[in-house]
C-alpha cells in the first residue's frame, strides 16, 4: 500500500508554496492514480496565493492530521500570525516552518507516512523565531532522537556524504574522529544499498592537500582517515582512500565511485552543486537546478531540496520544481526500502 509522503514548506516567505505547487501539478497524473500520495504542511494562506498566482490544474484541499487523507492534501503547521509575504524575512516565516517540520516527524515516527519531504527554510527566520539550529539536519536529529546524523547530497550518479558541515573549517580537523567517519561510511553503504546498489564503492575524500603528503601538510589523513578505511574494509566494505579532495569527485562523476565521503560542507557541496545548477551563458543567471540532500542515520526517511529559500524570487512564479521532484522520488524509494 502507498503511503503518504509528507512535504513540509519551509519558510513560506520563500519559493516553498511555489515549487510545491508547481511539483503537484507536475505529478498530478501519479497522485490521481494512486501511485502517489502528498501532504502538504505549511501556512495555508501562502499556499493558496501561490495556487492563485500560477492558475494551475491542482487543487489541495485541506484535511486534519488524525483524519483520513485524499491522495493529495495540506495540512495547517501552526496558527498564522501576522501576513507572511514573499521575500520578507519574519519571525513567523521561521515559527512555520519549524512547526511543520515537528509536524513531520510526529506523522512519521506514527508510521501514518512514508517520509519527509522538506522545502526550504531560512536559518535567520528559524533563529528569530526562537529555534536556534544550524539547519535541517540539526533540528530533524533533535527531533527524533537521532544519536548521529549525516548529510548526503545527491545529483545523477554524484552521491556526496559528509563527515562536518554547519561548522567553522577551524573546528573541521577535530571533529574528524575514526568513531565518525565510521559512523558516515557506514550510514553511506547502507543508504546505496537502499538505493538499490547492491555492492557500494566508497572512496574516502582526504582533508588535507596530497592527502596530507606523509604528513607534511597534516597528520589527520594517515593517523584517522587510513586505519578507519582499513578497518572498515577489513570487515567486508568497498572502501578506498584517503583520496586527494582535486581528483576523488572526477573519479566520482567517472564511475569509479558510488559515493564519496567529503570530510566538510564546501569540500562535498561545491562538485555536486557545480554539476546540478544549470546555467544560462547570455545571461549568466541559473535557469535549472538539480540536486537533493538526503538525511542518514535518521529512524525516519527525510529528503529535501538542493537549494535555499530563493527570498530574491519568491512570489514571481519563476522557481523551479525539479529539486523538489527529484527530492519525491529519492523519498519514494527509501521508503519503499524499509
């Protein structure tokens, strides 16, 4: 039986009501037959604007969380406060999408859904809003009781996951622990084989330059990175590193990898978003995205969109869905998998 997914707005200030209008429309024909199913969480006023403004074939009705759901519904997060407008940054923008998102969780730890889909939020909103996370990720692991959390990005064949990421690159070398990057290689085998890789190749991304140049340029990739890989091959993983961080995402896109360990936030998140953002060259503006981020080691299935808030182009009806798609059907298929 098809469950739920459930779609969490994020800041509705930001393109969120758009995209997931937008990606409803799109998947209409899927969520008529049955085969897919969507909850919508978030401000009810923003979403029917953005219905409004774009005149699409979609209507969203509103249910109840303990009622029975039609194959596509919304739900309220949280009761509105003062009008949440495209564009303009708010403590309330930052308290809906924080409520929809505990809104989430509850719903999947339940088992009534399948997973969560996330829009994005604004870490300023959240923060003003009285939420003091980094992120996502950070919230969503306080939220379900999650002992350690990895975040990975995927793009077509590049898979990223991360050893840090909302932290100072002065903090990166001692957060870098064997008991760590066990945790993330680990996390990152099981999610390829949920994918339906049934065999993973791993390569450990190094920190250092020359993966350290026999310590030359830092110890971190000899004394940590090597015997963690060692010992994770030594009880049955295809892992291979330290890798250099110059060549291990050409070898990546190349094939000869399923997924690389990136050691922190730019390392990992610069070669996928490179790849994933479409650009116009007369323009020099971005036309497409693709991309999703997916969070591991989480007792729920959570994806989300590769992109920010977009504040600049909210409410314009000019964002694009296809993060959000893509970000769909990697929660079809992880749900699918448990």
């Amino acid at each position: 039986m098809t469950r739920h997914l459930a779609i969490t707005m994020g800041d509705p200030a930001g393109i969120g009501p758009e995209i997931i209008v937008k990606a409803a429309a799109r998947l209409k024909d899927r969520i008529d037959e049955g085969k897919l199913k969507l909850t919508i969480i978030g401000s009810g006023p923003t979403l029917r604007l953005a219905e409004k403004q774009l005149g699409l074939d979609i209507e969203i009705p509103e249910a109840e969380m303990d009622g029975d759901w039609p194959n596509l519904c919304f739900i309220q997060a949280d009761a509105e406060g003062e009008p949440i407008l495209p564009g303009k940054l708010s403590a309330d923008g930052g308290r809906m999408a924080f409520k929809a998102i505990e809104k989430g969780v509850q719903l999947a730890l339940s088992g009534k859904i399948g997973g969560i889909v996330t829009a994005p939020l604004n870490k300023e909103a959240l923060n003003k809003a009285g939420f003091h996370y980094a992120g996502h990720t950070e919230l969503l692991a306080e939220l379900t009781g999650a002992r350690g959390s990895v975040m990975m990005l995927a793009h077509g064949n590049m898979r990223v996951s991360h050893v840090t990421t909302h932290v100072a690159l002065e903090d990166v070398p001692k957060r870098l622990t064997p008991e760590r990057l066990r945790l993330v290689i680990d996390l990152t085998d099981k999610a390829l084989k949920n994918l339906g890789i049934a065999s993973p190749k791993i390569a450990v991304a190094a920190l250092n330059p020359h993966a350290g140049e026999g310590g030359l340029f830092g110890r971190q990739d000899t004394d940590i990175s090597a015997p963690t890989i060692a010992k994770a091959v030594s009880d049955g993983l295809d892992i291979v590193g330290p890798v250099p961080g110059d060549t291990v995402f050409v070898k990546l896109r190349a094939g000869q990898y399923d997924a690389v360990v990136a050691m922190y936030h730019d390392q990992g998140h610069i070669p996928v978003k490179l790849l994933g953002f479409e650009i116009d060259p007369a323009t020099g503006k971005w036309m497409d995205l693709s991309g999703v981020n997916i969070t591991l080691g989480l007792p729920i299935v959570r994806t989300s969109v590769d992109h920010g808030t977009a504040f600049d182009i909210a409410g314009k009806g000019i964002a694009n869905e296809r993060s959000l798609i893509e970000a769909i059907e990697f929660a079809e298929r992880l749900a699918a998998s448990r």
